[in-house]
C-alpha cells in the first residue's frame, strides 16, 4: 500500500468513518482470499496495468480453465500461454468463448467490455531470424495484440541474408518498440539495434542444435550485442517480451 | 540508406543535379572515413538518436583523448566508459574541458551547444541493491543525465529488509522506466517489477563471491523473473541499461 | 561406536561376561547382515534419530515393496520417496496398509506402535512460490509430518506479488523453521529469511523453462541470498529439506 | 509490520492518542534515515534476532569504520567480514575498542552492555577438513562466538584419514549444530551427517585446484549428500553458516 | 549490392535507360517477395556461389516439400537436411524426383540442367573416428557431392587404433580438404593435421556418454588442437563442414 | 611397428627370404582389411593384451552380431556393451552361444579355446555405494570376469553409513585393485582410497538428480579426492573401469 | 613414413645400397635427436608445408631465443607468438636479426634465402570487428605475411554500424580466405559469411566483460552461424587462423 | 582398526595383558595427537604403504618446515609440493638437508635410513605433450623417485608430430605404468593407451588458452578416451598421477 493511501485511511479511522478492524483488514494486503492452490494476484492491473497471465505448462487442462474462468469474472483479459492443442482443446470444450491460438500456443479468453482506453504510443514490430522461431515470435505478437498494442509482424529475416531485414529498415525505424526473435547466434538484435532509434527486446530461442545448447548461445549474443538499446528476457520467453513491449508502448503514468 | 532517402538520390541524379560519383560515394555508406585504428560510426545519431560512446577498457589514455576530440568536433555529446583513474587523469590533463565522474568511471565531454531539444517522456529511477553495486548504478545514471535525461537515485534497498525498497513505491510507480542494479541473487528486480507499471530494465553485477559465479547467480535470477516487465542487460553493464532506458523514454519517431 | 559404548565393551571383556568373538562381532560395526542388493542401515534412527527412507526412483515396485516391509518390520516408521504412480499402485496391492500420497509421489508405511515420544520444538512452515512447485513442497510437508511434526502451508505467494507473503509474515515469525520452496529465480527465500528470526531451508525447483537450466537459477539464486539464516537442499529435494528441518525442529540429545 | 502492531497503531489513532502524520510515518517502514551511501537496516534485530554485519570486502576502511560505529551506537554488537590486514589497521587505528582477529578476517566492536539474555540451546560445534579450510571455519566461530554461542573447534580430520573424525563422534554427537567446512571434494559432511542427531550446515570452501573449479567440487559434493540433515551454504561462507547455526542453537520464539 | 553495380545502375538512371522507380527497387534488396513464412535468399547464389539449404529439422513435410519445389524452379539444386524418415517419405510422394539419403538424412532434388562449369581444385576427404559418427560423416560427403564436388571416404580409422589412419596418409596427403568426424574425446583431427598440407575441418559429434557432455569434449578437443591448420564446425554439423570445404575446393573468384 | 620388428624385417629383404611386396605390406599397417561400415582392430591384443570390445548403443542388432561373430572368429573372447534388452534378444536368438548379463547389460560370446594362461596378480573388488549404481558395477565386474580375473563385490555401502565400507576394510585391503562405483557426491573413493594400500579407479554414476546433473558432481568429487591413489573413468563407465583395473591386476610385460 | 617411400627404401636395401642399420634409422620417425627440453619437428614442412612455431607464453627469453635461433639453422622461417615485450627485448638483444611486432606480440626470423616459391592464389583479407581485437587480428596478419601470403585489413568494422563492413564487399568478395575476428557476440562472421564466396574463418576473442566470459559468447555466436561457409578456431588464436588461411590459399599438392 | 587387529587387542585385554584403558586408547583411533593447526595422519604409511605429503599451496613456510620436520622424525621420507621459490629458500635455510626440485616445485626430505625393501614391478614412463607441460611432468617423476621407483622421462612428443611419440613404442610398451601429461586437447593419452598394455594414468594441464578453460578441455578428452587403459586424475595432478602409479608399481599385499 503506497504511503498516499495509507494516510488516507488513517484519517478515516481518526474521522471514524472506517472501524479499526476494516482499516487492519485493508493494511493487511494479502488481497484475495486464497482458493484451492492458486492464490490470483487480482490487485495486479491496479499496480501494474497488467493482468496476471497463466502459465500453463505442467498444469491441468481443468485448472486451467478454472483459472480462466475466475480471472475471466473480474473483468480482465484472460491468457494461457504455452499450452499444449490437447489440453487446448479440452479447455475449449468446457469455454466456448476461449480463442485458441495455435502456433503461439495461446487460449485468450477476452473481457466482455472493452478495456478502458488504453494510451497507446505506438506499434510494436516483432522481426524473427528464421521460421522455426515462429511458435515464440507469435507468443510475444498475440499477448501484445491482446493487451490492445497493434503489432507488425517481419518473419524469416535472419542475418545469413543481411538485405532481407535491411530492406525493411524504413519501417522498423518507426516502430515504438522493436521484438527480436531469433535462435542459433542471434546476431539479428545487434544488426536492428545498431539501425533504429527505438529499444530492442531481444528473445533468445532455442532453435539450434550442438553448441547453440538449448538457447545459450543466442542468449550470450544478445546480452553482449556490441549495440546500443539492447535489453534481453529469458530463452523463447515471448510472454516476456511481450509484457516489457507494452509497457514501453504505453503513456507513462502521471 | 532508407529507401525513401535512396529514391530522392536517384531522383536528383536523373535531374542531374549530382553527379553519378557522388551519388555513388553516397550510396557508400562507409561515412566517416576511417583514421588511424578507429573508425567512427560519426552517423549514428540520425540513425539511433544516440552518439558512439568510447568503451575505454583496454585502450590507451592517448587513444580515448584522440576520439573524444574527434567525437566533440562532430557536435556530440563525447563520453568514455571504464575509465580507470590513472588514465583519466592523463586524459583530462590534455583536455581541461572533459569531467571526470570518479565512482562512475566515465569522462565526459559536453557538446559545445545544447543539443536541440529532446522530447523526454519523465524520470528514470536507478535503484541498487546494496552500496557495492554502485560504480554501476553511477555509470547507469550519469549516462542517462549526460544523454539530457532527469533521474532519481534509490541507493541500498535489497530485500533483506524489504522495507526499505516498499517504502519508495510512491515514487518509484511514478517513473518512466525503472533501473534495477543487484548482485547476489538479484531478487530486488523481481520485487520492483511486480510493484510498478513501467518497464524494468535489471542490470546484474558482479558482486558477489563463490557460487555468484562473477554475476551469473543474479544474471540467471534477473532472467527468469516470475515477474512481468523485466529485461536484462549484460553483467555490470549500467551504460547498456543507460542506452535502453533513454530510448525508452524519449518520444517515439513519427 | 562411541568411545564410551567401546570402553564398557572392553570392560565387559576383561570382566569375562562377554566372549572375545562376540565383542570382535559388536565391534564390526557392518550392522545388518546383507540381504540381496540391498544392504539395510538399521542402525541409523540410534546414530541419527531418523530412519533411512527409500529413494524410489529407478527401483522396481517388488524392491520398493520388500525394502518397505523389511523396514516396517524393524519398528520402525517405512517411507519412499519418488514413486510413480503405476509402481505406487503396485506396491499398494501388495502392502495394502501403505498409503500413497499421489502429489507428493510417496509411500508412506507408518509404524505399527507410536514412536516413543519425540520432543518437538514447535511447528515447521512450508512455503511455495507456485502452483507447480506443489509436488516438491508436499514431499516436504508429508515428509516432516510422517516423522511426526505439525506443518503449516502456504502456497503460491511468490514474489511478483509481495504482499502475499507479506501477508503470512506474524504466522511464519512463530515458526520453528520456515521451509520455502521456489523454482524460476528463487527470490521468496531472500525476503522470506529478512523477515523471521528462524532458520530458512531454501529448496530450489526445476520449475521454469530456458535459462532456468532444470533449477540452477534458483539454486544460485538462493545460495547468494543477500538475507541471513539461509541453507540450501539439492534441487527438488523437498526430502531433504524435511530431514533437516525435523533435525532442527527436535530438542538437542543431552 | 506485523498485523498486531498494526492494529494497536490503529487504535491509537482512533483515541487520538498519535496523530495521523506520525502514525503515517510509522507505516512508512523505510526506518532509519538514509545516510550517505548506506541505508542501515537497524530494525533487523527485532525481527531477525541478528544484527546488521557488514560485507567489508570492496568497502573502503573509512566507510567500514563509519558504519561500525553507528552499529555500534544503536547497542548492537558490531562486525565487519572479509577485511584485509590493511584496511583492519586503518579502523582499529580510528575505533581502538574494535578487535581484529586476523584469521577470520573480522573485526568485531562489542557492544557496551551485555545482550539481553539470548536463551541458547547448546553448544556449535566446526568441524575443518584441512588446515587450508581454516579462515573459513573461523569465520563461522568468531561470527557464532560474537552472538553469544559457545562454540567447539575439530581442525584438520578430512578423510583421507577416516579414523580422525571418528574419533570425535563421541563429542560431535551432542552438539546442538554442527558446521563441517571442506574444500576439494567435501566428503566429510556426508560423513559427519551419516553419524550424529543434529543438522549438518555444510560449507564448501574454494580450496584445492583445476577441476575444483574454485569450490564448485566441493559445493556440488554437499548438495548431493546421500546423508540426510544436510543444507549448504555459498562457497567460502563460514558467515552464513553462522547466523544459520545461531538460528538453530536459539529457542524458538514463541 | 556492391559499388561496381551500383555505379552501373546509376549511370542507367542518369542516361534515362532505366526509371527512377526501377532503379529504386533494384537498390531495393529484400530480393524474392515473401512468401509466407518463408523469405527464400534466391540471391544467395549470386553472392556466395552456393544454394540456401533447407534445414528440414522441425519443419513439417509439406513445407519442406513446397521450398524444395520452389527452390527447384529457380535453376537451383534443392536440398533438404536433417529429414526424418517419414518425413522424408511423405516429400517423396509428393515429389518423385526427390532423392532419399537415409543415413545422411538427406533429400536432394537435383537442378533440371547441370550447372554451370564449378571449377573444382582437387578431392574433398572425409575421414570418420568410428560407425557411430556416420550419419554426421555422410551428411557432410552428401552434401558435397550434391555441390558437385568429388568425395573419397575413409571409416572408423580413431586413433585407438592409430595405425588405421597412418595407413591412409598418403592418399590424405593429396586431397584439397580433409573433413574429419569424430565423437568422444576428438583426437582423431589433430593427428591427421600433423601429417597432411591440406585444410582439416573437424566435426565434432554427441557420439558418446557421460562427460562427453553431448559433443561438448570433442568440440574443445577439437578447438584446442596443438596441430596446425585445424578449424571447427558446430556439434554434428556434417552440413557446415561441407559448405566450407567446398568453398575451399572452388577456384577462388577473380 | 616396432623397432625391433623394423630391423628384423628388413634383414629379411636383405636376405632375400621376403620380397620387397611383402615386406612393404607389413610395414603398411592398416591390418584387417576393411569390411562394410567397421575396421575391426584385431592387432589390439598382440599390442595391449586386450580384445577390441563393441559399444553396443547406437548399434543394430544385425551390426553387434556380425561383429561378435568377426571377432569370435578370431579367436577373441568378444563382448559387446551397453546393449538394450530388445536388441540383446535378437542377437542371442541368431548366436545360442552367446550370453545374456541383463543387470550389466553386456552380451558375451566366449572364445572356443582358453585364452593362454595369462598371468593374474590377485583378485579386484568392486564396490558400489548405492543400490542404484549396481548396471554399472556390474558392467565392470561382469567385463572383469570375461577377461579372466577373479572379482569380490561389495554392494551398497555408501558413506551415509560409514561402518558398512569400514566393516569390508580387511578384505578389500588385500586386493590388488579396487573399483568405487559411486554416484551422487561420490565420497565412497576417497574413504576408500585412505584405508587401502592397492590402487583405487573411481567410477562416477549419473545416479542422482537435480544438481548431481547427470554425474558430474560425482565426477568432480573423484577428480577432487583428497585422498592418494584415485584414479577417475567417465561417468557410468563401468568398462573403462574394467579395463584399467585388468592392465593392472596382469604381471607386468617384461 | 609413406608408403612408396617405404617401397623405395626397401629396395634399396634389398639392392644393397644400403645397410640395414641406415634403414631401420630412417624407418624409425623420431627425426631430429632431442635436445634439451625441446623435441624440434623439423620433418613438419615436408609433411605440411608449414613451419613450426614457437608458443612463447610461459617459456623463458633464453629458450626462446634459443629455439629460434635452431629453427632458424635449419632454413626455415622461424616465429615466436605470444610474447611479452620484456622477453622480446631480451630475445633481440640476443638475436640482432629478429624483428619483433609489438602489437601481434610476434619475434620473427626470417630465413636467409627466400623460400622456394609457394604456389599462392590470392589474398587473405583479416576482417575486425573493434579496436580491441586488434592484438588477435595482427597475430593473423603478421603470421600470414610471414608465411608469403599478401594480406588485406579491415579494421573496426563491427556491426553496430552495419554500413561500415557493407562498404567494403566489393573487396571482401575478392578475397581468398576471410579471416573475421570479433569478441561480444561476434555477429560479423555471420553478416559476413552472407555475402561472399571465399571460406571465413572465425576467430573469437576475450574482448567483452560480464557474460562474454572471456570469449565463449563470441566463440558459441560464431559455431552457431546461420550463415554456411564458417569455420571457427580456439579464442584469441590468431595464429591458428593464419595457418588455416594459409593453408587454404595455397595451391593444391598434387 | 582391522577386524583381526581389533581381535588381538581383545584377546589381550581377556588375558589381562593390557588395561582397558589402554586398549580403548588404541581403538580410539584419532592416532598423533593434534599439535597446532596440522593433525598428522602419521598412521597413513601402516593403511596405504604410502606417507603423508604437504601440500605446500597456501601454507607459511615456517608451517611447512615444521611439518616437513614433524614427519622426518617420525622416519618416513617428507615432501612438500607446490611451493613457490621464495617460501622454498626459506624453508632450506632453516632444514639444509631438505632439498628443492625447482621445476617440480618440491621440498624432499629424505628419511635418515632407506626404507624397508619395497617390492618394485618396474619402471615408470612419463610421458610429456609439450615442454609447457614439465612441471606437472616433473612433480610426477619426481614425487616416483622419491617413493623409490625407477622413471624414464619421455618430453615433448605431442600428437602433431605423431611419429615422435611412436618412435618411442618400443621402450613404453614395456614400462610398468605410463603417466602421460598433456595439454590443450589432451589427445596424447588415447594415442599411448591403444599401443602398450599398462595402465595409462593420464594427467590434463591448464597448458592452453581461450576454449581450453583451463584444463578442462584435456580433463575431458582425457575422461573420454577412446581407447581402454585409461585412468584420469585432477588438471595438473602431477602428484595424484605419482602416488597412482607407485601403487600400481608395487607389489599387491598379501
């Protein structure tokens, strides 16, 4: 609780408007009261304009629904990530209105009202080296388009053929924000962010084999890229892009 | 060269107001001639709105001196990073207009006239985890203040005692993006990000002994954040969060 | 042997009460005599006040079930840990007093007679910064509560989300000593151990994906924790977590 | 804040007997004001039971004997780890109360009066591998000793030569907490661990070469432990074995 | 597009021979419309003498069928690597002319007409340590005689038994490239090194077990060579060494 | 070829009583022509007084058994390791001679006639820790036994209950060498190595988990022993061990 | 020893033109006697073409000087790499003849009489990325220049600022061999790679800080390429690309 | 204790030949009693034929002297390794028999009378890659001699000029043991171990730059040698690679 509302509420229980159990209860900030084994973090968009997003990796298509379901209720955009099609599939049937996304792996189940208007800045480019890094290309493009971000998509731009992605320079430098994607040596990063004058998010992926091991090898490129505005998550972490994007492509809070 | 920039040469050459040799020259695009060992990247702000920064670990004071001169005739804002005080004293004796910031280890050399006005976006906050981490929280924070950026330093609030950190929230949620420096495990990102709606850029350092690996203990920590809005720059890297955070919070090109 | 238990030895051999072959016998301290492949510490609840507990992994249920029952017979309470469910259900028919704890992946036999009363200090917490860290802080919990100690839960409340745990901290400052279990990068035992006067187990899970490289983030993570009163169990290992936690959790021998 | 003292604060901003401001103020937990570089965490020991020790490594003897001397004047005893001889002459130069113990690497400023009765449970006992693993192991004595605990030493009984800790057992089997702190492969905690009643903190050390890999060996050795009642610290930290073995050795608060 | 070609294009536009329009496009490099997820680099002939390849892995069969085709109707020879085997049958059903490599895992589609005279210097070699290494040894050979290039082949000749490859030296001593494939420890490329004039291109393959690490010890093996005239490809990478040796036998470019 | 053999043979030329055809083919020493995919090394044993021995994974079926077969013609016992149950089947069914150890996952086709007397110093105990590390002692002990030595087992006798290996000591004391097979921290060799007189070759496991990572703390436990006499093989290398201790346990070649 | 020189030996001593004895020394491949602690391999150019060169790191100034001045004796060109000015001032107050290249940190002596033509088929252009990987970049040249082969450089090209590689490929194209030698993430042998004919050679270097770990992003970036026609040497080992460029640029032994 | 020692000393105690607390004196088998910071395993040479050796790294010289000292008086040869220059002179000037192997980095103290006839097989050949390699070389030569065994030197005959080890063949095939230490990538031991029939103990060096990470490259070669024989101690081991080899050299205890 930020200090502005704690005085707020001292006043109020000074003013005897609030008792002194409803004040402890509201200092007391465990927030929604925790139901079976998740605990939703529904304060979330509050404090961070941001909805709590599911990770649905290792966990049961019928909690994930369930989860869905219950974040669906209090008004917010409801997403899934890294969802396998057969627990996809199983969600589906018990929500109709879940929209299944299925090269990004995603189940996006959209708020019944429009979000209040976001302050969008700009558009977002999301660049991928090769085809086989689509799957997490697309993760980072849907969760930006479904925090309400246009996205422009540029795929299979990798720097084997350095005029693929230079011929594209005219509108990357206009984009707000600018995801790379890429595997192997992931030198695509370097190459944009030498070029443009947005931040790049760079997603090592772990498209490869031998020494690319798993994803390391494009993920120590892109934190050593010898260019400027380079910021790095974790190996095929679309999600995160994504999250990082939309904050940078939304108006600061005043 | 932008295709729009590219159609306007050739149209000039068909109007045969240049000559087919300059035109060419200009389609070159190797730009500054190269002098010597260095070859100056002087197009870089048109291209990323941000001037070259000299990486001065490993060169030799004479060298840094000879490009931060260079760098000043262009115009530009003129810095040197990891500068080590020996060297940095034989700098700033050839060049008595050059500041030297001890604990952030850069030379700085102001452009001779204010640069044309930057449309800043609000604050950049750099946080750091303990007292150790600072000479990268400075280097961090005295790029972005060179590059015309306003920023608040939030010094020794790791999450040992987490309210230290909890009690800068207010302000903290106001900034335009967030600069989280820690070594050790580098839990405080995760904190902050899961607090404030602006995006976190974490910067790892090396403090640190045993299995902290030189920084690879917080490098890993920071890259798997389980919360939203982190991206990670390289180990001790405070100029690269620098370059990031400036991006981020200028006005995006139209 | 002790040197006290070697000396009454040798005393009972010069008084004759006890032939030279059965002292050199007691004396040979290779206990149980070895009975197929394996090679029973029955011995060890006398040395280290808790009996050796099946590692179930790679082991055929027939094995399981046998080690089980040989252990059982001893008196004394029989446990094994990382039991899929097919051998689980195996065994089960087999031995149909065991019980099979289907989350925590454990067999558990209890003793036929209560165990001579043990001294408790007080009660062990059990913390988890995720849904699917579940299965490693049930082995704990289930673990501590077999060899007869109180456990609290508290799940899901990792960090993205401080005020969560925040939330627990006037419960988890009476603990006796808090087990916090945490995969991605592990920064709940940091803040947990800056809170509460006890002693923090810190578990590191392989709960993550890409530069969480199966728990190493989280493992460094914890072992640099910049908090005091942190130790640190193999990956996974919510066994061993219990194992120590009950150590602590009992009186000390006189 | 705990919820109790919350609500007693609450209370008396409804009699009016604390004004808004200050009980605001109280709500603010940022606690002592923030003081050049240092943001001291005073209210550590009320909730930790441990005081503030200050990381001397990479601070300079002014600094150190700055921060001692405000420890110092809360009424907490003092300490500073990991100082070299220089930097020790320099404070003991400033603060003649402080003692040096060379060893150890720590300096120690007593408080004036004796603690409060700390209630301890019994004795800590440390247990060397090698002559080379002792500045480590009088790390985690001198630290333990510092915070009211007795503390037995065994120096030097790795084994190569089983028979050296065997011998010990007797002893080591009613401590109440025993530390073991090795280098090289770090056997002897599994030793020790298979043998006694209490826990085990295990300490690997940085000592050997090559394929130790500076206490990688010895750190991978003790997580690994067959035996139960094993948790480890960060290589070299005979600190955190301290306050870990202190935590144990205390009553639990109640 | 070099500066040769440029001033030609330049010129045109200046003498009116060719519009400002075209001229822009030509300059213009993105090269082949996007088609889908894939962006071919048809230009990469030009540029390289060599075809792109399709990296088969984790593309679904009607892809690779349709990039081969694609491919194929640009004059090119068409080549797919790392196709399993139903894979490999589904692409043969749809294109009969495709030829199956089964232990190269390879699929080549051959160019209607032979290509231009390649001016071909000598014999490549590819030499493999043992018959696990084939599959990697084949792709390499395949893939340079698909390139035109004549291949002599030499098996399981490791340096357990070193008087296999001794043997073999004089007709290595007289081929333009040695390609050597081998798992385990590597030995095999710095001994052939030492005794032949020739470029030796090691391969490192995941042949082994343990502390192999998944061709990890072949590849420092391999990059520590204390033999002159040894360069490495990735783990496994038959593909890679045969692009290079084959670049190596071209004539060079005047 | 040797020296002595060199001079003999080209006496022989100068005899005339060889041609200098022949005397060429002999020095060429490529021995055993090459057959199909495999260049069997049947000069092995007349070098170092061992069979060549198949690795059996990655193999088919149809290879081991016509290798067995090609060697077992030679006169050699002939093993094949690491062979899987499905493939062990389909050998025997086309060799009845050959044998099945299922445990060490070895097939074993002995030679027709006793190999010449070879002389054995005495007998070579192998010792496991845990019941899980038994395929791998037993692949060693099983190879062992088909090279002629006599071999003790000593099973599951880790150091978690050090009186277990203790109560072995006088036997294994009187063995000409010793084989630890340990998996997890690996502490059993170095316990042994420090009671012993014989030399120890120590076998890591990849028996564990989560930071055991597949056998690498066991094998840098070994490497780090600090005991004398250990000599370390790769992970799981329960051949390599059998090798070594059999050169070993042979008279010396005079 | 190859086979028809063996042939030939044969017959001449079965044609008496030679004694046995002779022969058995010549069959006998142990070349120049050893001397002191120094095993020459003075036989290398004929099997190789190439000279052995002296690793300077960690020997002494005298045995530097004293190997070279044996290599030289021998006619051949003889260089020393890696080492200090100290040690080179010694060697060239020794040997007045040696000329030492500070910045390749290489003593060369060149033979007395020119070598007797080498067959060359182009020029080795040396391609780097930063000022600082010039040391590795000079080890290159001076060894390729040494060795008769015409060198073009390329300095401080990286790509941060891709114009400034792209400027040069009309040349670059040209080329032989390219030797790329680049730390960070060592993009530009990929960009590179892209867009010529010729081999490349990759070498990375220790520049970078944080998670370059001393070359290993660069080194993992540059056997990740995306780009065919890559091969790579150990880190900073620009001697090793010199001797493979030179190898490649050599006329073919027929 | 072993059972049959620990029979006899029963028995004396039943016959009245011994009192009971000298007898448990003598079965407490902590042996020399702890003086200062050592605990001398004086028993070492009664266990395992072999004495205790110092390990010089990180000890004063005067704890060296005296230790060295406290083990001459107990009759048995003292060595000290890895002692620096200084802390040897040092150490000579207080003990003039003592004498100092420069290269090796060893102190040797002889024993005042020969040791009793220790049984010798035969000799031990060391084997050396490079001349970089001699100290470790020479630890291990000359740790043998001192241990009373026989050792050829073979120096600098390194796989890139094969024929230099091969030429020696003869002699190391009838060696007793050979110890072969190498570098870079370590090849040397698998070369040496599929030519003679003695066990091989390989010894890596941190001989090496870049991707050799310090010796890891050659340990793992070395641990992944193709060819049997081979057994493998700690990088730069010279020392484990000795007391392995004695053992082996020595007659088995009867």
């Amino acid at each position: 609780m930020h200090t502005t509302e704690a005085r707020a509420l001292l006043q109020a229980v000074q003013d005897g408007t609030i008792s002194v159990e409803e004040a402890a209860a509201r200092l007391s900030t465990t927030g929604h009261p925790q139901d079976g084994i998740a605990h939703l973090d529904t304060d979330r968009p509050r404090r961070t304009g941001q909805p709590e997003v599911i990770f649905g990796q290792g966990k049961r298509a019928e909690d994930i629904a369930q989860i869905l379901q219950a974040l669906h209720e209090t008004g917010q955009t409801a997403l899934a990530t890294r969802v396998d099609p057969d627990k996809a599939a199983e969600v589906c049937a018990k929500l109709p209105d879940v929209v299944w996304h299925e090269q990004a792996r995603i189940l996006a189940y959209a708020a019944d009202e429009p979000s209040p208007d976001v302050a969008i800045r700009g558009t977002i480019a999301v660049v991928s080296a090769g085809t086989s890094d689509l799957p997490v290309a697309e993760e980072a493009a849907i969760v930006a388009e479904a925090f309400g971000h246009p996205v422009d998509r540029y795929w299979d731009v990798g720097v084997a053929g350095i005029h693929r992605v230079l011929g594209h320079m005219d509108k990357l430098s206009k984009a707000s924000v600018v995801i790379v994607v890429a595997g192997m040596e992931g030198a695509l990063a370097s190459v944009v962010a030498g070029m443009v004058p947005c931040p790049v998010i760079a997603v090592p992926t772990s498209v490869g084999y031998g020494a690319s091991f798993g994803g390391i090898a494009a993920l120590l490129g892109m934190l050593n890229s010898c260019a400027a505005g380079v910021s790095v998550v974790n190996i095929d972490n679309g999600f995160g892009a994504a999250t990082q994007a939309t904050r940078i492509n939304r108006k600061r809070v005043e």
